[in-house]
C-alpha cells in the first residue's frame, strides 16, 4: 500500500524540524512527502526542501484543511497520512497505520493519540497533552471522528467526501467535522491507542482558553446543533456534560452564598461532584506526574468546564447566526477544494493560485 504523508505548516519551522526528523527515521518511509507552506515568512518551505518533501507553497495563510486538501489533490498514493506540524511520530507510527488500513479491507480511517512522554515541561502543557493523551487512550475505538494531528486515510474515500471544509480558516474542527462525514457515509474509523506521536506544541493558559472556546468549543457546538446529534465520545461524553451543568449550578449557587452562607456549602458539593466526572483522568495525571500537577489538573478541569459554558451559549449563537439569509449567502455551502490546480515544478516545489473567499 502506497502512502502520502502531508504536513501543513506556518512559521513553524523549529517544530517542523523535530518532526521532518523523527519522520525520516521511521521504519517505514512514506512514499511521498508533502509540505504544505500556508504562507510562512520563516524558513519552514526550505527546511521541509531539505528532507526531499515536495513543497506547495500558497500566497497567503488560508488555514490547514484547505492545505491539507491541495496535498491531497497532488497526492499519488493510495493512502493519506496528515500529520501536524509539531507533532512526532514514533519509530513504527506510520508502519503501523499503513498495517492496520492494509489488514482491514472495511476500515476507512484511523488515528492515533499523543503520547504520555510531552515536550514541552512547562506545567499547562503537560497538563493539556496528557489530558489529551488520556481522553484517546481512554475513548472507544469506533470512532465517529477524525484526528489530522496523527491520522490515515484512504484516499478515494477522501475525495468522495471532498475533504476538509475549508471555511475552518484556523485551526479547529475540520478534523472532527470530516469524521462526522465519513461515518455519515458508511465509512469506518478506527482510533488505536498503541499509534502514538510525541507532542511539541507549548501551552499557556490563554492559548488554551482561546482553543477551548474560539477554535474548537463554539464551533463544535454550533455543528452538533446542526446535526442534531449529541454522541457520547471524546470530550462530550455523558459524564462530561454532567460536569458542565454541575459547574453551571455552582456557579448559582455561588452568587446565592452572597445572601446565605448554607450556599456556599451546596456550591462547594456541586463542584466535588462535577470534578468526580473527571476521577479518571485525575487518577492517570498522578500517576504520571504526582501531585503538584493533579492540582493544576483539578484548577485546569474546572476551567475547560467554564469554557465549554461559554461554548454552549456561543455555539448556540452562531448556529442561529448561521440561519439569516445574509450569513448564507457570505459562507454559502460547505467549501471544499476552493484553491486553484497546483502545477508541480521539476524542482519539487508547487505554485499555486487561490481564490478569494
């Protein structure tokens, strides 16, 4: 089975070093390398040049899914592999997705997880890769979703989708709103715990608040408003949404210890309640880290859960935003494939020409 790593990028050249590298060591290569520039104004094209990846560059910064989507378009081999950035595979990540799409002729997709091993030390990102790393170690394997930080899949089962939408001009849920479609279609995707990729990316508090609610939360629920389907994976499980509104009345209950302390008892209950949801993910981060970062977890938790609030009310928003006649005809239907045909220069480079939005 052929295969086609392609890997988005902007002025992330350092990153893209670690993980052009780590790539080149696998064993298994791909049979084709191809890095899309988004507009960088670093270094990233002629580094990714340096480790013989074919590189398309775009004129301006237009967003990963439709960088990942011109990839594909040029791509030659049967299977795609999207990978970040800063994001480094494992010795045998790339032979074991090729192994698991080649051994089951019905599975469409699969995905992996980050590792338990993070880059960066710093405590919130410690904190937001283990907490990732936990949620798909620990979710089912069926998935309905798709991840593009580490992901396969076929690629005449891409194109019949016609790929990521690239009105997600940042990145966000494009990965999550191409599962959704797939499985729509019949397709089957497999999240594997044991394929595994080591995250670069530095955190801090704010960049986690601005994902939690710009990139990933408002738009989230603004497509689960639009399907009109609530499943129980990932993020948004049962236990998940339990803590939301647990958090929600504490919040209440809060505002009305200011008139009666026996409140504040009520809204510390509701808290202990809404943080046990998370007594798996609490066990696992002290496993691995110990006890000073249990305590940024308990803090970080009750944050994400005050920003999936904010998400709830803005994703809600947004959809009925998205019904006015006048937002219709600026977004129009799903887009996809919205850049013009790439022509692959003899030196392994491409030029591009963009549409405008």
């Amino acid at each position: 089975m052929t295969v086609t790593v392609i890997i988005p990028v902007y002025n992330s050249s350092r990153l893209l070093g670690d993980t052009l590298l780590a790539l080149s060591l696998g064993t298994r290569q791909p049979d084709e390398l191809i890095v899309v520039d988004d507009g960088s104004t670093d270094d990233s094209a002629s580094l990714a040049e340096s480790y013989g990846a074919h590189i398309i560059s775009m004129p301006r910064n237009i967003g990963p899914g439709a960088c990942r989507n011109q990839g594909a378009l040029l791509a030659n081999s049967e299977l795609l592999i999207f990978l970040d950035a800063d994001t480094c595979v494992h010795a045998n990540t790339v032979e074991q997705m090729i192994e698991r799409l080649a051994s089951r002729s019905g599975l469409t997709g699969v995905f992996g997880s980050y590792d338990d091993t993070p880059r960066e030390s710093g405590l919130c990102s410690q904190y937001r890769n283990l907490a990732h790393c936990y949620v798909h170690q620990s979710a089912k394997h069926s998935a309905l979703t798709f991840w593009s930080g580490c992901g396969a899949v076929r690629r005449d089962a891409f194109l019949a989708v016609n790929g990521f939408d690239e009105r997600y001009t940042r990145p966000s849920i494009e990965d999550i709103e191409l599962g959704y479609r797939l499985t729509d279609h019949g397709a089957r995707i497999l999240l594997d715990p044991e394929i595994c990729v080591t995250h670069t990316k530095c955190w801090t508090v704010r960049k986690a608040i601005m994902t939690d609610i710009r990139d990933r939360g408002i738009p989230w629920m603004a497509l689960l408003i639009e399907r009109r389907k609530l499943p129980d994976d990932l993020n948004i499980t049962r236990r998940h949404r339990i803590a939301v509104a647990l958090t929600a009345f504490a919040l209440v209950a809060l505002a009305a210890s200011f008139h009666s302390i026996h409140w504040l008892i009520v809204s510390s209950a509701l808290i202990a309640l809404a943080l046990s949801m998370d007594a798996g993910l609490f066990r696992f981060i002290y496993r691995k880290r110990g006890v000073v970062l249990l305590l940024v977890a308990i803090g970080m938790t009750l944050l994400q859960n005050l920003c999936k609030m904010v998400a709830v009310v803005g994703g809600g928003a947004l959809f009925v935003r998205r019904l006015l006649p006048s937002e219709k005809l600026r977004r129009g239907e799903r887009r996809s494939c919205i850049l013009g045909p790439a022509r692959v220069l003899r030196d392994g480079k491409a030029s591009v020409s963009v549409s405008s939005p």
